[in-house]
C-alpha cells in the first residue's frame, strides 16, 4: 500500500498524503488533482478502490464503423438515448481512413473500464477480418452486444434486422412491377448481411445469374461502379445494400441517360435520413432502428446487473417504403 502510494504520488507530482485523500474520498483535493490521481492509478495498473469505480462503471463503449452513412448516426442517437435513460454513458468510438483502429478503440475502451460495449457494424460483420479484439472482451467477461451479424462461437447476444425479409419484400415489389432482370448491388465478399442477402434473393428467385450481382464497397461511388456495370448487363430492377449505394446506382442510370424510374427501378435499404428528400425520392426498407437500439441497451443492462443472456441473435422485422424510384419495368 505505502509503495502503491509512493509511485501514485511520484506519477501526478503531490505528496503521499494527497494519494491517501483522494483514495479514502476525503475533502480538501481540488477535482484535477483528484482527476489526475485516479488517471495515475489506471496507468499504473493498480485497481481503483471499490467506492471509486461507479464513475468509470457507468461508461459503455458504443463503437461505429464511420458517421458517412446517415444509418451510424441514427443507431448512435438511438443507442445513446436509451443508455442515458438506464443512467449510462455511451463513449462513441467512430473508425476514420488511416485512424484509430475497432482494436485500438477496444484496448482503449478496457483501459476506461467500461461497463460493456455496443458495436454497431464493425469488423464482426467481416468474416475474414481478424476478431481477436473481440475474443479479448469476452476473455474478460466484458458484457457485449452486436447489431446487424454475428459472431457464432464467441457467445456474444445480437440484434439484427432480418436480411432475409427484406430481400423478400424488395424483390416481390419489383417483380410485382413486371421487373424480369433483377439484380442486386452488395458489399464485399465476405461482408455477413450482404452473404444473407444473397442468399435470400436466391431462394425467393429460385435462379439468380452471378452476373447479376455485384459487390462494392459501402459508398454512393461503389454504388455507382457497381450500377453501371449492372445497367450494361440488362438489369432494369436494382436491390441494394444500403441507401448509400442505391443513390450511387441512380447516379449510375443517369450518366447514361436512363431516367429512373421509367427504365431503371432502385431500392435501397436502412430507409436512413433524408431518403424522402432525394430526386426522385428514395424507395427503401427501412430497419426498425428505434426498436433495435432499445433492444440491444436492454440486453447490455441485463448482462451488466449480472442476468445470464443466451447468446441469440433477435430478429427485427424491416418495412417495405415504396416512394418514387421503382415503377412498372419498361416495355421491349
């Protein structure tokens, strides 16, 4: 104890006496001083003592892949409401190009002593990328929860929206226009709800050309790479993966004077902000986001007061918005 004191108060520059207030939760220390105390301890590796946890165990990591796609910022809004209401705080963790790494972000959020952590899309999502970071957190019995994919033998509980469904519903609406050509703009390869999407697209159209599908990477400029190369080979009814990437294949239609949707139908999918506001307005389906974040906070708090949570992953049902990009396929 005294050599934990001595090293403390060495660390942040005050006397050994000062430590001892602070970690005894005396008055008389000004809040920096104090701030720099606890800070020290983490650094040092020492465990705070028990009166002094509350502070950091209220913190819970809510880690996004990128603010770009409108989908991140409502699922943080939605998340982030519903731990503030629980008395939790979300620290938002958000990748950039060339930045902080989700690895980074976890080794971060540990040292922070987080009560849990919410991803929100992320390398989970990637079969091929590597999880050891998430492995770490279970390691530590960390309590976690992961939206839109999953990760099988690691146990963590999931939300998702229901690939399948949607694939369903966007596909029985173009064909209901009389779309034959129906093809679909996807992620990468080994992006999981873009696997689930193919796959429900084939059971629903019993037969589907690969050249019909492409993948590409999540942007209105993959969507436009990926749409053209699409409209070349005949495709007149376009399912996307996100909204992001059916705005790219509109663009795509229109540099080579199609005019959508007269000659090219487009859906996307997340029904994020302002897709009522593009030209023509968006039709999509749209992800349960309110219902989802609720859901993923409540089986975080559940694992955080200690209640065993199966390692299930809940399924959302998506609804079908039909707005001014499809109509009736062109004749001949």
């Amino acid at each position: 104890m005294t050599r934990r004191l001595a090293e403390v108060a060495k660390k942040v520059g005050v006397s050994e006496a000062t430590v001892s207030r602070v970690l005894n939760s005396k008055p008389g220390v000004s809040e920096a001083t104090r701030q720099a105390v606890l800070s020290a301890l983490d650094v040092l590796g020492y465990e705070r003592p028990t009166q002094l946890r509350g502070e950091r165990a209220r913190l819970v990591g809510l880690v996004l892949p990128e603010l770009q796609n409108p989908i991140f910022p409502a699922f943080a809004e939605a998340i982030g409401g519903a731990l503030a209401q629980l008395g939790l705080t979300p620290v938002l963790c958000t990748q950039t190009k060339g930045g902080v790494s989700e690895a980074d972000y976890v080794e971060l959020l540990l040292q922070q002593q987080v009560s849990g952590v919410v991803f929100a899309g992320g390398l989970y999502a990637q079969a091929d990328a590597p999880h050891d970071h998430y492995r770490q957190l279970a390691d530590r019995n960390i309590p976690v929860v992961l939206v839109n994919a999953a990760i099988e033998d690691l146990g963590f509980p999931g939300v998702s929206c229901d690939d399948a469904v949607a694939v369903e519903q966007a596909w029985r609406h173009l064909a209901s226009l009389g779309h034959e050509r129906i093809g679909l703009v996807l992620g990468p390869g080994d992006h999981v709800p873009s696997a689930r999407k193919l796959a429900a697209a084939r059971a629903v159209a019993g037969e589907l050309p690969d050249d019909r599908v492409a993948r590409t990477i999540f942007s209105i400029e993959g969507g436009h790479a990926a749409g053209a190369k699409l409209i070349d080979r005949g495709v007149t009814g376009f399912i996307c993966a996100s909204d992001p990437l059916a705005l790219g294949v509109v663009r795509a239609a229109r540099r080579k004077g199609l005019d959508v949707p007269a000659q090219i139908s487009v859906v996307g999918y997340d029904d994020s902000a302002l897709m009522n506001c593009t030209e023509p307005p968006l039709t999509t389906v749209r992800q349960p986001i309110e219902s989802m974040g609720r859901a993923a906070v409540e089986l975080l708090n559940a694992q955080i007061g200690g209640t065993s949570v199966p390692p299930d992953e809940l399924l959302f049902e998506p609804e079908l918005v039909v707005r001014g990009s499809t109509a009736q396929a062109p004749r001949g």
